[in-house]
C-alpha cells in the first residue's frame, strides 16, 4: 500500500518561511492522515493499484470524492515537498527563458503566483504549470484538486494555500506567506526538468510506487 514519503529535507530546513513545528504538523499529521486513510479505503475495496496517478484518474471518473480527495491530497503533499529546497535558486536556460515569455521576469512570475494565491477562496493549491509547448501558467485549484485531471499540462511548482500550510507562522497572512516562500523555497531545479519533461523530455514526476502488502517499512528518523 502507500506510505508516507520521508522528507527530502530536515524538518528545519525551510525556516523561517515554514517552521521545524510547520513540517511536523503538516508532514507528520495532515500528509499521514491522508495517506493512512487512502490506503483503508483501498484495503476495504480489495483494490491493489499501480500508481497513485490511476487511483486519482480513476476517482475522478468513478465520481468517488472521498477516495479521490485523500488520494489526491497524498499526491499533492508528496509534491510539494519535493518542489521546494532549503538552497535558495533562480530558473535558468529554457526554463527562464520561458518564464520571461510567460511573464516579463521572474518578479512578474511571482507576482502572478501570489495574486492567484491570495485570491483563491478557501484551501486549495497555486501551481505553475507547463504545457505540451513549454508555455507556463498559474493556476489555482481548490481543496484537492490538482493538475493531473486536466489535459495537456505539467506541474512544474506547488503551493500549499491550505491554512494548515502557514497559519502556525504567518497567521492570516497568506500574501506574505506566498511572497517569502516564493523567494527562498522554490526548486527550480525540479521545476526545470518538468519543464523538459512537458515538451517531451523525460519523464515527469510520479508518485513513489505504493509497497507490497508483506513488504516491511523501514523506519523513518527526524
């Protein structure tokens, strides 16, 4: 079944943008409760799926919202932490290049991230997105929804705009949070090779293949 990817960081690495406390909550708590919950409900279906990318696809067309919000959810976590990097970095080659005909620079970029952000009504996603061409997008989605439905695009980046995501260290202030984690927490590194893997090269990113049901976890540190 699916488990919980460990962090690729420390739970301190993304401070002060998202705190030791943040990432023990968000990652520990809210990403583990989906998970665990994703897998009871494919325990009780008998269901031994492939990928968490089918089990979302075929929710979304079964019209199972309960199986496809924590399936969905897992995935959307697992991104996210995998989408940001306690090493500051800008965009360069194709993928900056793209940002500059999307945007104008990368300070339009952020721009329209955070306006986008900050304008999405309750929780939810902001994402910048490729398609089949490389051109880039904002977008946001609400509660868990998330790019995979959608035809002809690629998450390159993801923001957490669920309140769980910032609250403890930016209380309200969804703005300054979009804003701070825009300018330190971005992998832009990740992001250049879904940029590649939207135009056709390579592969993008999949969710960790879920473990044999007699297959044992190793233990997680942190």
């Amino acid at each position: 079944m699916f488990t919980l990817p460990d962090l690729p960081y420390a739970y301190d690495a993304l401070a002060p943008v998202m705190s030791e406390r943040t990432l023990h909550f968000h990652h520990d708590k809210h990403h583990a409760t989906y998970v665990k919950t994703l897998s009871e409900l494919l325990d009780k279906a008998g269901a031994s799926p492939q990928t968490l990318e089918a089990v979302i696809l075929g929710a979304s067309k079964a019209g199972d919202k309960k199986l496809f919000n924590n399936a969905a959810q897992a995935w959307n976590h697992s991104f996210f932490w995998v989408a940001m990097t306690p090493a500051r970095q800008r965009p360069c080659g194709d993928l900056a290049a793209a940002v500059s005909d999307a945007f104008g620079d990368l300070a339009g970029l952020k721009k329209a991230l955070v306006e986008e952000g900050v304008g999405q009504f309750g929780s939810g996603w902001v994402w910048l997105a490729a398609d089949s061409g490389g051109r880039l997008t904002v977008r946001a989605t609400h509660d868990a929804d998330d790019t995979l439905t959608q035809a002809n695009v690629t998450p390159l980046l993801v923001c957490d705009v669920w309140e769980h995501a910032y609250y403890l260290d930016h209380q309200n202030d969804r703005k300054g949070f979009l804003e701070a984690w825009f300018d330190a927490l971005p992998n832009w590194e990740f992001a250049a090779r879904q940029h590649a893997a939207a135009k056709g090269k390579g592969e993008p990113w999949r969710h960790p293949a879920p473990e044999a049901r007699d297959e044992p976890r190793r233990a997680r540190t942190g």
